[in-house]
C-alpha cells in the first residue's frame, strides 16, 4: 500500500480541484450593498451615469442607482474613472461602512457621486468612455413659458417666453438664450423686452475653461432701446460634482448702450398732458410778465431778464422721444451655483458684477435666483427672480429692476 499512497493524494487532489472549479469559483462573485440592508450576489459589470449594472445568476441583470447604494465589494481588480479624470486601478470594498477602493500599498475612500465611469479593467474602461462620449447628446434645449393675469383695481397681464439651446462637445460647451417679456397695466403697454445672448467655453484642462461671450438687449420699458456687447475671459470650474456645482470667472467687456428719454408708460403721459404742459407754461410766463410790468424798469435786474426768457423757452414744449449713447467697458466678475435639493430639484443662483474699468464705482449687477422642481420626465416648474442694478444709466440716474416670474419649463 506504500507504493500507491501517492498516487492516491494525486486523486484527492484532482477531484478537489474539480470540485472547486464546479462549485467554490461561481461562489466567488461580487457583492452589491443596498442602503436598506439588502445585498446583491453577482458580477460588476459597469457603472456609469449614476447606474451600476449588476448581473446575477438568479435575477438576470439589474441596473441599480448609485444613490441607492451602500458600497460594492469585487474580488477581482476593476478600473475606476472619477470625474476629474482621475483613474484607479484595485479592488472595489467596504470599510467602516465607507466605499473605498483597495490597492497593495493602501487604499482611497470614494464617492459615487464623483465617479464617472467603472468597468472591468483599463481596456474596457477607455471603450466604455468612448462609447458614452458618442451617445451623449450633443445638443439640448430647454422652453420656459409663463403668463399671469391679476385683475381688480388694476388689470395686471405679465407674460414671459424664453428658449435656451446648449451644444456639448468633447472639450467645448455652446449656449445659446433667447428671451421675451410683456407686460401691460390696465390694458396701457408697460413693458416689451427682448434679448438675446450666446456663449461659447473652452476647455484647454479638466477643469479650466476659457470663455467668449456676446449679448443684446431692447427693453423700452426701462428706457434702455439698445444694447449690444461682448467680451471673454477665463473660469474655473471649483466644485463638479452630481448634486452640486460651483464655477467662478473673470473676463473683460464692452458694451454699446443707447437710452431713451422716456420710457414707454412715461412717454405715453408725457404725450397724453402735451395740452396740460403748453397752457401751465404759457400762464406760468404771463404772470410773470404781469409781475415785471409792476416793477419800475430801473429796477429790472439782470436775474429777472433770465428768468423770463427761461418761461419763453418753456412755452416750447418738447415731448419728443431722444436717443443719447454710452460706451461701457468693465471688468467682468461672475459666477454660478447649482444644488440639487431633495429628490430632484434645483436651485441655481447666477450672480454678475461689472464694475467699469475707468469708474469702479460705476457698475452692473445681475443676480438670477430660481427654484426648478420636475412634474414629468420632460416638464418641470420654475420660479425665478432677477434682479438688475445699474448705478448709472448715463444721466446720474441709477435703475433697479425686479422681476418675480413662475413658468413651465420643457426640455428636449
């Protein structure tokens, strides 16, 4: 029996093998951890677009959102995009409740909100990031439609219209806004405002963009008939995450303006008490004429000779509607903030600050607040405030504006 002792082992050993090949190797799989307790047997198979897709024996495949999940331990090495760009190559696991990411030396705890892309190794991942760079949508757009009505002492019609189109490309971003606004008070024309305004970024690193921008604007019923400008500049993207983003630049600008004398409301009445005006000048001048008749001429002074030619010259009533222009060139400060708050709403606060470069005390601020919360796949509901502040329309005159707007939005 001495002799054949080896060759016994040799049999164990085999049919040992064989039953780890049949049996322990399919039991070696990946794991999936839900928030709820759960957990998920199987294989990773990619994550990508805040979805992991999972294959199980039983199940078939399931795609599961990353909001949803706890952590995910593999026992083979995975390859790891995050957004930045940034790739690791190790084992995914669970560490004191946390996702990290295990290599020989240590390892890196993640976020599956800065995760881009996970696949089996680098050659699946650069082909996975191929593949969702070509099915990405290049162009979408967004319409924003709203209109208010308020009557009872004063009949309010407020109405606003806007469409937003953006061209995303490998390196670069095209936004591209067109907006309307009316507004009447007791059926008399109040405001009639439309502008027009086009974006381009470029992006030489990950993070860093280079901008150039180019914009007009009529709003008569601010006294503003035109203005139209443009500028560039540099930003940078400091936070880009999936819920929450922060971006900051600063670029130089010039713009053309050209302002009414009037706006339209002011206009309308400065015509409408034309009759009014002529005969409170023409007996403003006459009793004064009465009073200088009292007076010897002797004792006429030179002060009482210019105020009577001031009433003549304003016996010619001028409401006619001028025009004077303004050259601007600022220095241009923005920046934008998005978070989305509960499930799926946005909050979004767009702030501007364009102090002239010859006069810093002389400048433009925007500030754009709005609230979007989904109803559908595709519509949503917005509420919006915007508030504009020019400390000097060119007359001394500093203008504020404020527009309160709820609309339906429907993006494609």
């Amino acid at each position: 029996m001495s002799h054949r002792h080896p060759r016994v082992l040799r049999l164990v050993r085999r049919a040992s093998l064989a039953w780890g090949a049949l049996f322990c190797f399919p039991m070696s799989a990946d794991t999936l951890h839900i928030h709820n307790g759960d957990q998920l047997s199987g294989t990773l198979e990619m994550a990508a677009v805040g979805v992991v897709t999972f294959a199980t024996e039983y199940a078939g495949t399931l795609t599961v959102e990353t909001d949803s999940i706890r952590a995910v331990v593999t026992d083979e090495p995975v390859a790891v995009r995050l957004n930045d760009g940034d790739v690791f190559v190790g084992c995914l696991d669970e560490r004191e409740g946390r996702q990290v990411i295990a290599f020989e030396q240590g390892h890196i705890v993640l976020d599956w909100h800065l995760i881009a892309l996970v696949a089996r190794d680098r050659q699946a991942l650069v082909e996975a990031a191929a593949s969702q760079a070509e099915t990405e949508k290049k162009w979408s757009g967004k319409v924003d439609v709203g209109v208010s009505l308020r009557s009872g002492e004063t009949d309010v019609l407020d109405g606003v219209a806007g469409v937003s189109l953006t061209r995303k490309g490998e390196d670069n971003t095209l936004t591209l806004k067109f907006g309307a606004g009316y507004n009447e008070v007791d059926s008399q024309l109040n405001t009639r405002q439309v502008s027009g305004a086009a974006k381009w970024q470029y992006y030489p690193r990950e993070r860093l963009y280079l901008y150039t921008q180019s914009g007009i604007e009529h709003d008569p019923g601010s006294r503003l008939k035109l203005r139209a400008g443009g500028g560039g500049g540099l930003g940078y993207d400091v936070i880009r995450q999936e819920r929450r983003a922060l971006s900051l630049d600063l670029g130089l600008g010039y713009a053309r303006e050209y302002w009414n004398r009037y706006s339209i409301r002011e206009l309308d009445e400065v015509r409408d008490n034309e009759d009014q005006t002529r005969a409170a000048a023409r007996a403003a001048f006459l009793a004064y004429l009465d009073d200088l008749r009292r007076k010897p001429l002797t004792q006429w002074t030179q002060a009482d000779i210019a105020g009577a030619a001031d009433l003549m010259r304003a016996l010619d009533v001028d409401v006619s509607q001028r025009t004077r222009s303004e050259d601007r060139v600022y220095l241009q400060l923005g920046g934008e903030f998005k978070q989305t708050l509960f499930a799926a709403s946005t909050l979004v606060e767009k702030l501007t600050l364009s102090p002239k470069i010859d006069a810093i005390g002389e400048f433009r601020a925007i500030s754009d607040l709005s609230f979007e919360t989904p109803l559908s796949d595709q519509l949503s509901l917005r509420i919006n405030w915007l508030a504009e502040y020019d400390s000097d329309t060119g007359d001394g005159e500093s203008l504020l504006t404020n527009a309160f707007v709820t609309s339906l939005r429907y993006a494609f």
